[in-house]
C-alpha cells in the first residue's frame, strides 16, 4: 500500500512540514512496512496551497496545511487552524475530539472530499516583527504587513493594516528594503530559521490573532475508504503520535530560541490593553458580517464561542492561577 501525502511547507521547516514526516515513519513501523507515505513538500507536486484542489480531485490520498489558507473557498475553514481571540492549544484539541468542532469542520471538508485529523498545533503564537514601535491602534495605519489570511486578514484590514501575501522566504528581503513594514509567522523557533531578526528588532508577544494554530491531516475520502479496517486505525494512530510529537516539539523548542533572539538584541514587547481591545473590537465585526451572510460560518462560529466561555471559566480556576502562582515563586 502505498499513499501520498502532500504538505504547504519546505522541508527547511522541520516542525511544520517534518510532523508528515513523522506521521509517515509511524505508519511504516506499524503497519511492519507494507503500507508507505511519501511525503513531498510545497511545490514537489503542486503549490503549496493547491491541497484541497488536489484532495478534491482525487489527485493525492493525503495533505498536511492550515485550513486558513483556503478561506478563500468559504470562510469557515478559518476555524479548522486559528481566527483571532479563538482557541488555545487544548481547547482546540477538546474541541474537534470531544465537542462539535471535528463533526462541524469534516461537514465542511466533505464538500471537497476530505476528513481531516489533528496534525500538530504551534500553541499561541507571537504578535509578529515590526519596524517600528506598536503603541496605539493607530500604528496599524497603512502598516504593510505579510500575515495569514481568513478572519486575521479581515480583522487586521479593518485596523488598516494592508496585508502582504508572499513565500516566507521573500519575507527577509523586502523587511531589509523596507518594502514591509512587519511581518507574522509563527513562533521564536521558526521565526528565528526566518532571520527576520537581523533586519527588524521589535517582536510583540499577546499575539490575539492565533492562540493555538493548528496543522491537519487532510486525507482523502474515497482512498480512507479503501483501506483496511486495521490500516485505517494506522493511519489514526500515526496522525496522533505525529500530533504529540511535533507540539511538544514546539513547548521545547521555542523558549530556548526565544533565549537566543533576546541575548543577539530583539527588542521583546507586549501589545498594550489599547490595541487588544481595538483588535477584538474589530475581530467581532468581522464575525459579526459572516455570520450574518452566512448559516454555517455561524453556526460553527457559535459552537466554538459557546465551548470558549466553559473553558474560560474553566481555565480561571486551573490553570490560569497555577501558571500565575508559578511565574511568582523562585524557581
């Protein structure tokens, strides 16, 4: 048996794309190698967002990306990876596995062939790199900025930011030719491969726009169909090791980077309570606009908040208090 499995990343970026690469060596020690995934990354079999084409034609078995890269076809695949002031790592996870979030967002994939299983989550995000100093919501002004797209894109656009799309490897030029203003990816481990730090010093933290993104396993309906019952629970279980490998991987590796960015002279800052709650303010507009053109966009929209408020009230009792007793002892 023999599948293959694209993925949105270079192979340069041994978290995003190398949790396929996992996944793949799973399934060939499970299964005692008689069921093999090649993986190929952006641009080997087709452009790195071209997955959900290729899925949907049937042209692949397998894809690994953001479902926010392909808002463009319906809004709501925003929230099978991120949208602003949305889910948290865990609560993602809980979410899609135990409430309706999987149910929801597999409705909406089955439209172009597919299901889709958790794949790896980078946990919250940074606030990005920026030129100058972000002290008002006004700074967000005519801001040339390279960021993702779906409801961030939106959210950032109604701050007056003119979003940028382009490879995060042409990121590092134009930040030095001032042709952008900021940029966004992910995290200190992968923004520091970036390098973006030696042409831009101020890196925000209280990143609104991704407080758990999350990576799926797009996989094929016709071609999980034909696999046997005991190669269908490999493919499972190898999704699940790949997931809690590669976002562990990201607790481990992103402090120690976040260390070494610091000490060579980036700058650290917060985004002040000012732009929170401009950006929220913005943020609801756009949900607000979907939800009222759009039947599913809200219905999966209010699913999510409904499970956001438990676990917020959840949260102020566990671990929020442990996390703020811990970071007041000496340690």
């Amino acid at each position: 048996m023999r599948w293959r499995l694209a993925t949105s990343f270079p192979k340069s970026l041994e978290t995003l794309h190398g949790c396929a690469v996992k996944f793949s060596e799973t399934v060939k020690q499970l299964s005692g190698g008689k069921f093999e995934v090649s993986v190929h990354a952006a641009g080997e079999l087709m452009p790195a967002f071209g997955i959900v084409d290729a899925l949907a034609d049937d042209s692949i078995e397998m894809g690994e990306s953001a479902s926010y890269y392909y808002a463009g076809k319906d809004p709501a695949f925003s929230f099978g990876t991120a949208v602003p002031f949305g889910l948290t790592a865990q609560q993602m996870l809980a979410w899609k596995l135990h409430g309706n979030g999987g149910k929801l967002m597999d409705e909406l994939y089955g439209r172009y062939n597919f299901f889709a299983l958790p794949a790896l989550n980078t946990g919250t995000q940074m606030g990005g790199w920026y030129r100058k100093e972000m002290n008002k919501p006004e700074d967000f002004k005519g801001l040339k900025m390279r960021l993702g797209g779906g409801v961030f894109g939106e959210s950032m656009a109604k701050l007056g930011v003119v979003a940028q799309s382009m490879p995060g490897g042409e990121v590092y030029q134009a930040l030095e030719k001032g042709t952008l203003d900021a940029a966004e990816f992910v995290g200190p481990y992968d923004d520091e491969k970036m390098g973006w730090n030696k042409v831009v010093k101020y890196y925000y933290y209280g990143g609104w726009f991704e407080g758990g993104a999350e990576l799926e396993f797009y996989i094929n309906k016709k071609a999980f169909a034909k696999l046997s019952p005991e190669n269908q629970a490999i493919v499972r279980a190898a999704a699940a090791v790949a997931y809690s490998d590669g976002t562990t991987k990201y607790l481990h590796l992103n402090p120690i980077s976040l260390k070494r960015l610091v000490a060579s002279g980036t700058q650290l800052k917060r985004f002040n309570k000012e732009i929170i709650q401009a950006a929220f303010k913005a943020t609801e507009e756009v949900y607000a606009e979907h939800s009222a053109k759009d039947p599913f966009f809200k219905k999966v929209f209010e699913d999510m908040r409904a499970f956001q408020r438990d676990q917020i009230l959840w949260n102020r009792i566990s671990e929020l208090v442990y996390t703020q007793d811990m970071a007041s002892l000496k340690i």
